[in-house]
C-alpha cells in the first residue's frame, strides 16, 4: 500500500482528499504547513506527496526543494490555483513529478498518481538535475542600467520601495533583487497578490486569524506579515487594497505589530515592505480611493522598471535568453532566429512587456520545426502590427500631427502609438492632454 501525505492549509479540501484517497487503498496522512510537513517527512517517509503551491509558513516550491535534497526518491505531485506556465515549470524544473491545477478533478489526480507509481516501479523516474541556465539576465540599455544602479543603492538600507511599472515588466523580480542583496536575504521572502484579495478575508491573510474568529476558521492561522517576519513582505499591485485593510495597514508599518483577527494579543513584525503598482495609477489624485499618508508610507525610496518598448536595444539580448530555457524546458534544439523573424520581436510594441515576450518565445520554440524561428510562425497579429510600424512615415514637424497619425496607425491603441513615437504611456498621456486630443 503506497503512503501519501497531502501539503494543503485548505482544511477541507485536504480532509476531502484524504477520504478518497483512503477509499482507493492509499495509506494517507495530512499537514497544513510546511513545519508540521518537514517532521512527517522525516519520520513517514512517504512514497507520494501531494504538495500545495501556497502554504501559509513558506512557499511549496521551496519546500519541494528541500524533499528532493534530503529524499529524492519520493514522489512529488504539486497542486496550485496558479497554474500557469511559469508555475508549472518551476516545479517541474524544482523536481515535481506532475502538477495538478485547481479546483481539482478526483479522477485526474488518480492518473497522474498511478501514472507516478508505475514509472517508479520502471525506474524511469528521473532525478531533478539543476540547469546551469540563469532564470535571469540583466539588460544591457541606459534604462535598465540606471535601474540597476538604484536597486543596488537602496537594498542594503531599510527605507520601504514603491516599484513602478506596466503589468509584466517584472516587478517581482525587481523586488527579489532588492531582498536578495539586503541584509534580510536569508529571511523569507513572501509575495502578495493585492488584487486577487476578497475584501472579506484580507484582514486574515495579512494578519491571521484565531480559530472561531468568525465562520469558517476552524484552525488558527498566521497570516502574511508574520510569515514574512525577518524578511521582506512584497505588496503587488497594493493600489487595489479597500480603504479598510490600508487604515490597519498603515497602522502595523508605523506600530510593527500586529492583531490577529479574533485576538487581543499584540504580536512584534520585523519586516521592510516593498510594494508595486501599475505605472498609470495616480495616488495624489482627489480621485484616488488610495490613502495618501499610507503612499507615502511605502514609497520612502521610488523605482520606475522600463517598458520593454523603452529599451528595444534589449529586446534580442531577452528573446535569445528565454530561446534558451524554452529549450530546456521543452527539450527542444532551436538554434535561434531568422533576421526577418527577430525583426518582427524586435519592432513590435509588447504591451504585456518582458512576460508576454517570454511567453511568445515558449510558443514559437515549441512551434520551430526546421531548428531556426521563422517570420511563418510569428503570431498574425505581431507581424500586422511590425508592417503597420515600416509603412509608418512621421515626416512632420509638428508633433500634434504626429501623435494623431501614430493614434490612426494603431487604432487608438495608446501602447502601441506610443511604440511608435518611441515615447513610454505616460509621456503619452500628458502629450494627449497638452494637446487636446481625446482618445
């Protein structure tokens, strides 16, 4: 009989598992954190993990890491909300057998599970074994440059970051850095998605929650701040947070303690917060829902991360980078570029910035049938968009003039006029308003 221990803080998801898995002849056993796992580990043992990407204490695809050091032979089947390539690949690339995306399918999970054993039993079970292939690469234009010296200046020092930037610039990464070159770096680093947070049970993922705190805690919890005590707490988007959490937000950054929900007791936080948000957001707006003395708060230091579109120059360093571990992760053997090809990337405006780059790349390796990228398999749309911008001629003096043909050209797509203008959105926007041209 295989032993399974399901990873999962979700009480019930973990409890229904549990008794299917139990009707199927499985011996199974539970935890709801990375600490009780480590310990029932040790002394099960067991042949297959089910292992949540989200744990309260620490990050499953940490504490893969560590079930693969110390037992390669288990198997480990992760299970996350985020199934998204990057996700799935870094687990898989960390040593995860499989993954499974939820809301789960009972059945599925079965195969992938007797699919694990009967490779096991064919001893075709690969152990993980590290790619010397850096994750990331520093670019190499005055923009990226001048970030990089910032970051470097302010992560030894203890003042909070507000990042700035487009969706997929690589706000994290930026955060990581931050945290990897501070003194907290062997502390934990936890990331947050502010956006994705119901306002009903904020509170609680920040602060935690004693067990009857309200319907449904049937278990006590430590939420964010406390996970990340010692370390760096990353607030994504924070410019999505309802009034309510950013009053008790602002009131733990100047008190650094905090109250869980349904406690009285006053817990000490040693943390330094990073935050980031869309570059469009105007937090000194009359219109903005954002606290001002909490803005205030977060952005001691400023960091503005460039739009793809703002450094071309490093458009073909990233795009043979990211070749490179597509590669890998699909074992695959491009050998790189058609020019009419790389032309295209190179003159296309990219509003999803480095991550929508980094997931065409993936497409087109895994799309390359004659071991080079081809002008054939490059997306309609990029292509139309590359034909539009070489038939674009701003002759004209005046810039007003130029700004309406850049807005006709592109359908009154602001990213992509401003691609066009070789100008960033937000030097856009106030040209628009300057101007008077309504989009």
């Amino acid at each position: 009989m295989d032993s399974v221990l399901i990873i999962e803080d979700d009480l019930t998801l973990s409890l229904m598992l549990k008794t299917w898995l139990a009707k199927k002849d499985f011996s199974v056993s539970t935890a709801m954190n990375v600490v009780e796992a480590k310990k029932k580990i040790i002394e099960v043992q067991p042949g297959i993990i089910l292992l949540d990407l989200r744990l309260p204490d620490e990050d499953g695809i940490s504490l893969l890491k560590w079930i693969k050091e110390k037992y390669p032979a288990i198997i480990v089947i992760m299970m996350t909300g985020y199934a998204d390539i990057s996700s799935a690949v870094e687990s898989i690339k960390s040593g995860a057998f499989d993954y499974v995306a939820k809301p789960l399918n009972p059945e599925e999970l079965l195969k992938k599970i007797n699919h694990a054993i009967s490779q096991r039993e064919l001893g075709v079970v690969e152990e993980y074994k590290e790619t010397t292939l850096p994750k990331y690469i520093k670019g190499h234009s005055l923009e990226y440059q001048k970030l990089y010296e910032y970051i470097d200046l302010v992560a030894p020092t203890k003042l909070s970051v507000l990042i700035r930037g487009a969706s997929g610039v690589g706000k994290e990464h930026v955060a990581r850095l931050i945290h990897d070159k501070s003194e907290r770096a062997a502390g934990p680093f936890i990331a947050v998605d502010c956006g994705v947070l119901s306002k009903e049970l904020a509170a609680s993922e920040f602060f935690g929650h004693i067990k009857g705190a309200f319907t449904g805690a049937i278990n006590n919890k430590i939420g964010y701040f406390q996970s990340s005590n010692g370390g760096t707490l990353f607030l994504d988007e924070i410019g999505n947070l309802s009034s309510d959490i950013q009053i008790q937000l602002l009131r733990v950054l100047q008190e650094k303690k905090i109250k869980q929900v349904g406690g009285e007791k006053e817990i000490p936080v040693d943390i330094r917060v990073i935050a980031a948000t869309n570059e469009d957001i105007d937090f000194s707006s009359p219109s903005s829902s954002f606290r001002l003395d909490l803005y205030h708060r977060v952005s001691e230091f400023l960091l503005y991360v460039p739009s793809l579109a703002e450094c071309r120059d490093d458009i073909s360093l990233y795009a043979h980078h990211f070749l490179e571990l597509s590669n890998w992760e699909l074992k695959k053997n491009v050998i790189g570029f058609m020019p009419e090809a790389l032309s295209c990337l190179v003159n296309y405006s990219w509003p999803g910035n480095i991550r929508e780059l980094k997931n065409i790349v993936n497409r087109l390796t895994l799309l390359a049938q004659e071991g080079y990228i081809t002008p054939e398999i490059i997306p309609d749309y990029i292509k139309e968009e590359c034909s539009q911008e070489k038939n674009f001629n701003i002759k004209q003096s005046n810039e007003k003039e130029r700004i309406e043909d850049a807005l006709r050209y592109s359908s009154n797509n602001k990213s992509k006029a401003a691609a066009l203008l070789n100008i960033d959105r937000k030097t856009l926007y106030n040209k628009l308003k300057i101007y008077g041209i309504d989009v």
